[in-house]
C-alpha cells in the first residue's frame, strides 16, 4: 500500500490518463484531499455479504466482485474512488441544487471503470446507515432504500445488455441519506424554491416522489401508507415541506383517455392537483414498462412491432404513439400542509 503513487496524483493528470468529461472533474476537484478518512473497501466476504443485502442480483454481484479496484493497478481510478467517497461523506444529509447525475466513466477504463461507483457506494454504507439511524429510519426502511443499488444494477444492466452502473442521478442521493424508500413510494429532499414558482413559496419546499419499478401494484393503502409516513419524518427536518411533487410519465393526463379510471396509475395521478412543466419524453414509458432504449426523439417503428401488447397500459402506450401522439413526462404537485 505504501509505495503506490495515487496520493500524488493531480486531478490534471487523472483527467488527462482516463479521458474523464469536464463534469466528473467539476465534482470531483474541489473535494479536499487532506484531511478526512481515506477510503477503504470492505473486505471480499464482508463485500459478497453487503452486496447481496443490497439487492444484487446474482450476475451484478459477481461482476462487481470481479471488478474490484486495485490500488496498484488502477492509481487513477482509486484517486477517482476515494474523491468520490469524501465527496458522499461531505454530503451526507444535505440537499443540493442542479443537476446530481454522475455520469457513466468512459469505456476505456473497463470493467473496473464501469463497477466503480458501487464500489463507491459499497464503502460508505456504514454512514449512510449512520445517517438513516439518526434520522429516525427503520432498520427495515434503511436497507429497502440502499437496495436501489440492486434495482438500478439490473434495471441498467437489462437495458443496456452491460453490467455496471450507466449514469445515475439517483444513487448519490440515496447513498448521502437524501433519498429515501418509505414502503411503496420513494422520496427525496429537494431545495426550498427561491423564486416565484406558481405552487410553492419562498422558502417551501417539497418530497420529490418516485414509484419504483415491482411487481407489487400501487395501491391507494401502499401509497397511503408511504405518504403519511413520509409527513411523519419530514416534520422533523429543518426545511419547510408542505407537500410532494412527482415528475413522472405516470403524470401524463392522456392516460386518462386509455386506462379505466379505477387503474393504480390514475389513481395516483389524482392524487396530485397541479402540473407543471410538461416535456415531451416518449423514452420514458418505452424504457419504464417495455424496457427498451432508442436513439432520437421519435420511437422507431421497428421498434414499435416488437413491443408486447397483452396489458391495457402496453397496447395503451403503443397505440397512442403509432396515431402520431407523444408520451409525456410532467411535474404533479400535492400540498399537505
Ligand atoms: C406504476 C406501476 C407499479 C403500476 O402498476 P399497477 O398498480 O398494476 O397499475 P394499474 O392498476 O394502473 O394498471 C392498469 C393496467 O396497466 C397494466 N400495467 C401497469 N403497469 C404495467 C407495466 N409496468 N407493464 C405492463 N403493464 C402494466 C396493468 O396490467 C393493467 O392492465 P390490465 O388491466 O390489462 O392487466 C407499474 O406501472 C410499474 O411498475 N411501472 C414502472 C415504474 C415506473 O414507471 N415508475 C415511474 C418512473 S418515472
């Protein structure tokens, strides 16, 4: 351990060597290298145990186990991994503004490149449970949230045909305690608004809500559920939350014109009273219910043909978009308070 040189390494020269874009170093610079505990992953055992709580199934636990940095081999990438720790470490519990996707590493750095982040997030499990404890989490609760790690790894994995984590805006928010699985529904702090904004106030703000993929339907108790326990812990953070937005697909009023109104999704959608910031995003159901990726705006007819047609929702997606409509990802805003 004492003889390699990743200590010295500056953040020019891992650029420079891993042809990392402009975005990782903007994140990754400015985190003090001096001071603070360096990384340290957990054994390989303890590592295989973590990963299977975490939700992995079985191909993502052995690729990432396979995929194990090295501090030897890879100075560059461990200067990457443990930037990428005290970054986490540093943001435990806050709220932050803009844009918190990490983007994938590039190809180039392989394997390793592409399994570093779990890695990442692996190493700061014990705070993050640390955080989730104080807090006021259930044990239960605590892990549910960090098996996003699991559903990510293989939602990724299914869609791309790679193993290893793509871009996820998600993990870092999750893995700093700010997102979080309250039984059906998941949540996450957002930053009061600043400005005008035509549901919220200066300085209100809002759980951002997100449905994650199961087999499990949502139903209204589920959601009830999640809703009011979800009210019960925001009281106790410092920010002023006074309801919940949720930018989805599952936010689209034209799925009103194909589904029966008694369906979980507009069910859910009902529950929400205003939307905001509608955007064209026919991706987002072809990649949520059909599990597919395409190029461009538009969805390929090829494409189109191959898609299973055996539920409501699924001819209902089709359909709309083969009569030249589009599919829609929009803001639903619910105040409780
Ligand atoms: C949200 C979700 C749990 C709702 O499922 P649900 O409780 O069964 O929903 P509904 O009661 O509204 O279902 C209405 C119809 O759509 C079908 N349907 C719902 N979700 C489906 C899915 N993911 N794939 C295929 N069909 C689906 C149902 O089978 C039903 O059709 P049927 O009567 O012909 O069987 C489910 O759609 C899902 O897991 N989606 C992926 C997660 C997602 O998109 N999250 C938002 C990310 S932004």
């Amino acid at each position: 351990m004492m003889a390699v040189g990743w200590r010295g390494l500056s953040a020019g020269d891992v650029s420079r060597r891993l042809g990392l874009a402009g975005e990782v170093m903007a994140r990754l610079a400015p985190v003090s290298r001096v001071g603070g505990p360096e990384v340290v992953l957990p054994a390989e055992g303890v590592a295989a145990r973590l990963l299977a709580r975490l939700g992995l199934e079985e191909a993502d636990r052995e690729s990432t186990l396979a995929a194990r940095p090295d501090v030897r081999r890879e100075p560059e990438l461990w200067w990457v991994l443990d930037r990428s720790y005290r970054l986490l470490l540093a943001q435990m519990g806050q709220r932050r503004a803009g844009d918190p996707a990490w983007r994938a590493l590039p190809d180039r750095t392989g394997a390793v490149g592409r399994h570093l982040f779990v890695w990442v997030f692996l190493a700061v499990v014990p705070q993050v449970r640390d955080y989730h404890a104080a807090i006021g989490l259930t044990d239960e609760e605590s892990w549910d949230s960090l098996s996003a790690l699991g559903d990510e790894l293989a939602s990724s994995r299914r869609l791309t045909g790679r193993a290893g984590l793509d871009a996820t805006w998600g993990l870092p928010l999750v893995f700093t305690g700010v997102g979080f699985r309250l039984g059906r529904l998941g949540f996450e702090r957002s930053c009061p608004e600043s400005g005008e904004h035509e549901f919220l106030q200066v300085g209100e703000s809002v759980l951002n809500t997100h449905v994650p993929a199961s087999r499990t339907p949502l139903t209204d108790e589920a959601c009830d559920a999640s809703f009011a326990r979800a009210i019960a812990l925001a009281g106790q953070f410092p920010e002023r939350v006074v309801g919940f937005a949720c930018h989805s697909w599952l936010m689209d009023e034209q799925l009103t014109q194909y589904l029966p109104s008694t369906s979980n999704i507009l069910r859910f959608q009902r529950r929400f009273t205003t939307f905001t910031d509608r955007v064209r995003a026919d991706w987002a159901p072809i990649e949520h219910v059909f599990h597919r990726r395409f190029d461009g705006d538009d969805v390929p007819g090829a494409l189109l043909d191959e898609l299973p047609q055996r539920t409501t929702l699924e001819r209902a997606i089709v359909t709309h978009l083969r009569s030249g409509g589009h599919w829609h990802n929009q803001t639903g805003w619910l105040r409780t308070h």
